[in-house]
C-alpha cells in the first residue's frame, strides 16, 4: 500500500490543541466520541493540500456549509471558525500544523489580526453582500495575516485579507500543489459525478460492479449519456429488468460505493480522506465494501485516513487484515481521539493489538 504522510502534529486549529499523530499507517482509522476532533483533524491535513494557497484555506473553511441550502453563513466567519477560541476581545489568532511528507518536514503557519478596513465601492465586483445591496461602502470587519510555510527548512510567505464581504465563487483550489489529497464528506454521496474514473477503465469498472450487485444482483453496467434535451452527461446504471436509471435514482448505499470507487482513482499516488464512513451503508455489507476499499487503494497507491464513531465499521476495518498470523503485515493504525481542556488526547495502536484486545477483552476504542 502507501504511507505518503508518515506523521502529523497540530499545535493550534479549530478546537484542537497539542495533537500528536507519530505513527502512521497505510490505513489509519480515527475514532472518537462526538465532538472530539474527528473531522477537524482531516480538515488540518486538508491545510497542507496547497499551503501556499489562501483560496485552500477558504474552501476548507467552507466545506461544512455544503449541508446546508439556505442560512449559511458568511465565508469571513467561517474563515475564522478554523482558528482557536480566544477569550473576547483578542485580536490575534493562530494556525500551526506540522507533518512529516515523504521523509521531508512540512510546517504551516497562518497568523494574523481581525482588524477593520474601509471597503471601497470599485471593489464591488469582489464581494458578497446581503440580499438586495448592490455594493458595500464604509468599514467592515476583517482579518489581515500571513501563511508562513515550508518544506525542509526553506520557507514562503503569502499575505492573508479577507474581510466579512468576501468571496470564493469561482476560485479554485490547484491540486497537487504540495500533498495530493482527496475528501470525501459524510453527504457527499448525495451529489452527482460519482462515475467519471470508474468508467474510463473496464477492468476497474468490472469490480465496481462487482461490489454494488451486492445490492442488486440486476445490475448490468454503469453508463454515462448525453440528455437530448440539455445535452448534458447523465449518469446510469443499466439495470436486467428497468433499463436504464439514472444513478440519482437509487439509495444511498450504492451512491456511496460508487463515490467511494471513484474517489479511489481520484486519490491515486495520494491521500484519501473519509469523514463518517460508515454513514449510508448497511453493517451487513461493512467487510465486502471495505475489503475492496482497501485492496483498491492498496492498487492505486492511497494512503487512507478514515473516521468513524461506529464500533462495527472498525470491526469491519480490522478485518481486511490476516491477523490470524502472527508475523503477518499489519496495514492499519487506530487513533482514539479524546478532548481535554487545555490539548487533545491521542492513543494509537496497531491494527494487531486492537484486533487482539478486542477479541480477548471486548475492548473500547471509540472513548
């Protein structure tokens, strides 16, 4: 398989302080009760995908919005949702993560000061305002700072100035940059765009549908054609009995491993994040699923990060591994997370070892 990042250390970002990660493995499962820093943890890493990049750092500020149609708020504010709390009234705010990349050190470090400034109505074009405003004149609340990064001791800076009417429409966030990563969110699978690597290549696409007939054993081939009317691609399954349905048709269990298929060859040579990935599949269809996740990523060269709260999915996890063997390769790290008031507890062990307690003790690792 793959360990493209082999540690990882946050001192400061969203809710998480003081967290260490100095042991990774191919498959890295992260458990944890609620609220303990899951998510925010593959957010960190996101961070790193293109430092250099404010535009990156705004989309991962964004992305939580997805789930939401209406009432989002603004991109300023959850722009700030990725630093630490202070206490009301401070001003300056701080970002520092830390990894180790290919045997080559990675430091990111966004500081600066939420400050006002005085927008100018030329600059209309770039920004975001209240339904029914046109422009905006006058002051506005803001934040000024720096990204400070660097690979092997050689550092870069890029200035920060984002104030409470900015936007990111249209701005793209350029892959690769530094660390090639992909994330999935636990409602991802909901959206369309679920086909397009799988059916560029026939063999892989052979054992994606191996892997949905789990649901449907009808299910004959997977499809992407153009709308007469629109002249857009639509995706389908071609199906024994019904012809052709669209993929928006079906559950959420198939979306799922189709999104995950595709986010496999999307990951290739890199880095796959997956946030609840348990959410919309069945327990019943855990070790099937998951074997071929990690057999696929194990194929295209994928390091996997993978969180969950759901003690049958990290049963699942542990079973694509031959554990019955003592001197068997061991592919996958189990990171319990916990929140404590002034840093973030870890505990990580082997695949091997919590397989073993859990077999001989039951043992707890979602605390």
């Amino acid at each position: 398989m793959a360990i493209h990042v082999e540690k990882f250390y946050i001192d400061s970002f969203r809710g998480i302080k003081s967290f260490d990660a100095s042991y990774l493995n191919h498959v890295n499962l992260i458990v944890g009760d609620n609220n303990c820093g899951k998510t925010s943890l593959l957010e960190a890493l996101l961070m790193l995908r293109s430092p250099a990049s404010v535009v990156n750092a705004l989309r991962v500020a964004r992305q939580r919005e997805s789930a939401y149609a209406y009432n989002r708020v603004s991109v300023f504010d959850n722009f700030l949702a990725l630093f630490p709390q202070y206490k009301e009234g401070y001003s300056e705010r701080g970002i520092e993560i830390h990894a180790i990349y290919h045997g080559r050190p990675v430091d990111y470090r966004m500081y600066g000061e939420q400050t006002r400034v005085l927008l100018d109505e030329r600059d209309y074009r770039h920004f975001s305002f209240p339904s029914g405003r046109k422009y905006y004149e006058g002051e506005a609340a803001a934040f000024n700072g720096e990204i400070k990064w660097g690979v092997d001791g050689e550092y870069y800076y890029e200035p920060v100035s984002i104030h409470e009417y900015s936007k990111i429409n249209g701005l793209e966030v350029v892959r690769g940059s530094l660390i090639d990563m992909t994330y999935l969110s636990p409602i991802d699978h909901v959206k369309s765009n679920v086909l397009n690597n799988i059916v560029r290549n026939d063999g892989y696409k052979e054992i994606c549908l191996h892997v949905i007939r789990m649901f449907d054993p009808d299910i004959e081939d997977l499809l992407i054609l153009k709308n007469e009317q629109t002249n857009r691609p639509v995706e389908y399954i071609r199906h024994s009995v019904l012809g052709n349905m669209p993929v928006s048709t079906y559950g959420d269990g198939i979306k799922k491993v189709l999104l995950l298929a595709n986010a496999i060859v999307s990951a290739a040579g890199g880095v796959l994040l997956i946030d609840e990935i348990d959410t919309a599949i069945h327990a019943k269809y855990f070790n099937d699923i998951f074997q071929f996740l990690v057999t696929a990523c194990s194929r295209y060269d994928v390091q996997l990060f993978i969180t969950t709260h759901n003690i049958e999915a990290v049963d699942a996890i542990l079973a694509t591994q031959d554990y019955s063997e003592p001197n068997s390769e061991d592919y996958v790290s189990v990171m319990t997370m916990k929140k404590g008031w002034d840093r973030t507890y870890t505990r990580t062990l082997t695949g091997r070892e919590v397989f073993e307690n859990r077999e001989a003790f039951g043992f707890e690792v979602r605390v």
